[in-house]
C-alpha cells in the first residue's frame, strides 16, 4: 500500500496552511493518569523534529480544574525552545498571565464560550459576564508585546442548549478581537458542525468584521466530521487548521466530546490536495505512536493506524 496519497490539486484551495498542533495541551489535559513531564517535553521535541512550527505547549489554569497541566512551568523550564517555532500556552485569567510571562512565553489564548451555559458551568460567568473577566488578561497581555489567540468553544452546537445561532457564536468572537486578540479559533466542541454549518458560521464572522484571515478552525471528530469540516473552511480561504497529534483529547467539561481531528489525517488530506504544510507524515506517525504506547492504547487515528501498519 502506498504511504503517500496521490496529490490533485485544487486552484481553489489555499497554498498553504498553518497547523496549529494543539496535542500536548489540549490532546493531553483530560488523560486521567499524570504523564510524566519529561515525556510531555520529549512529545514536543519530537512533533517540532516533524516540522510542526506552532505547538501549544500547555496551560496556566489553576492545577485543581486540569491536574494533568499542573507541571506548566516545569515543562517549560525543560523546553529548549526553537528559534521560528511557536509555543503558545492557555492563560484563563490574569495569574496565568503572570506565571506565562514569568517563564517567558510570547504566545498566549484565552478560552471563552459561545453559549451561556457552557459560559457557566466551564468559566462560571454568563455569556456576558466572560468579557470582563478576560478584558484584564487580554488587554494587559497586549500590552507586554504577546500575541494573543481567542479559542471560543461550543459555537456549532451546545449539548445543553443545542444548536447554536452562527450570530450568537460570531458575536462573541468578534467582541475577542476588538478586545486586542489576533486570532480567533473556532471551536466545535463537540463534533456537530457540518460543513454547510461551517460556512454559515464564517460568513456571520465576515459580517461582524472579522476577516478569514484571521480565524482558525478547531474541529472534533465526534460524528466523523472532522476532515469535511475543514475541507468546507478552506474553501472559504481558512489557512489556519488546529489539530492533535494522533488524534487526542476531549473536553472535561463536555462528556460526548472525542478527540480532536488527527494532525496525520489532516496532513494526507492536504497532501493528497497539493497543500503545503510543512510536516513529515513518517516522523508524526512515529512521534504518535510512541506517545500512544505512553497513554496505554492504540492512537484513533486512522493514518496512524494505516501507517503504522504499513511500515
């Protein structure tokens, strides 16, 4: 079987696009047991030996909500960061600030909510409430030189509320931008979106000014949407795709969420499309199986699965 797909490319589609690996935290924060944090320096040693460029590296949230990112300084302290590589890291509040700047991060995000009781029950605000406390971060942030990334989850589809208006998610996120965030990443938390959805959601973006350019695309794979998913945002000139390293993760605050898209599947899909990324498929399937032979069990993806195979 062959390892490479067939490459037919489509003039419509981007050049290029950036892969925002978001595995080693947001694949890794809701694993159960505690990864030792030599092993989570080495995973992201490894995705950068694979030519990933931009790797979230953890979060700054206060250990009692994501025990499994207690170690965020110490990992940091271990990492021997790259020059041209990027290694954004979760601030939730001011205190995360304070200890990101301390270990010497230049890339941060915050994470808010499209809908009100996601809004509760992950951030204990309301919807509206969420801004005032991420005013403080965002603009004190700006003003350090850092860049600053706005996740916003649960803009597909709720699963306490349902189905979100496209609107109400844009609104949310273009008021994240006018705070100072350089870049919005559009999350579907839990795996809904389909890709007429996703066009609907960009379009509502476009309309409260925020442009293509700047928004990024974090899709989940719940319902095996993923890869069309991302197909339907590309064509509408997305060039920033999140994924997760042999498809880990969830949500904690989400039970039916799974994992994140696959960074392997999306690298075959953009390669089959002749789009440029950047990544060697081989040394990311390698990273992503030695990583599942940490975690204790096969990797979801299925490039992982066929590749390993294969080799």
């Amino acid at each position: 079987m062959s390892s490479l797909p067939t490459t037919v490319r489509d003039p419509e589609l981007p050049g290029r696009v950036e892969i925002y690996e978001v595995g080693p935290r947001d694949g890794l924060q809701n694993e159960s047991a505690v990864i030792p944090v030599e092993v989570k320096a080495e995973f992201l040693d490894r995705l950068a030996d694979a030519g990933l460029r931009t790797l979230e590296a953890t979060s700054f949230v206060h250990p009692k909500w994501v025990p499994q990112l207690a170690d965020a300084a110490d990992l940091l302290a271990r990492l021997e960061r790259r020059d041209g590589l990027d290694y954004p890291v979760l601030t939730p509040n001011e205190r995360g600030l304070d200890r990101a700047i301390e270990a010497g991060c230049d890339h941060v995000a915050v994470f808010a909510s499209a809908t009100e009781t996601f809004a509760k029950r992950n951030l204990n605000r309301t919807l509206d409430e969420q801004f005032a406390m991420f005013e403080p971060t965002v603009t004190r942030a700006v003003r350090e030189g850092l860049r600053v990334r706005a996740y916003v989850s649960m803009v597909f589809g709720d699963p306490w509320e349902g189905g979100v208006d496209p609107d109400q998610a844009a609104a949310v996120g273009a008021r994240l931008m006018e705070m100072g965030c350089d870049q919005l990443s559009l999350g579907d938390t839990i795996g809904v979106a389909t890709p007429a959805h996703v066009g609907a959601v960009l379009d509502a973006c476009d309309a409260r000014g925020v442009g293509i350019d700047r928004i990024a695309v974090h899709f989940h794979d719940t319902y095996g949407q993923a890869l069309a998913n991302t197909l339907a945002a590309l064509r509408r000139g997305v060039t920033t795709v999140d994924a997760s390293a042999g498809g880990l993760g969830g949500c904690p605050y989400a039970g039916s969420a799974t994992g994140n898209l696959a960074t392997e599947d999306l690298v075959w899909m953009l390669d089959g499309l002749g789009i440029s990324h950047g990544v060697d498929l081989r040394a990311l399937v390698g990273t992503s199986t030695w990583m599942a032979g940490h975690l204790g069990r096969p990797s979801p993806s299925r490039v992982v699965t066929a590749l390993a195979q294969d080799s």
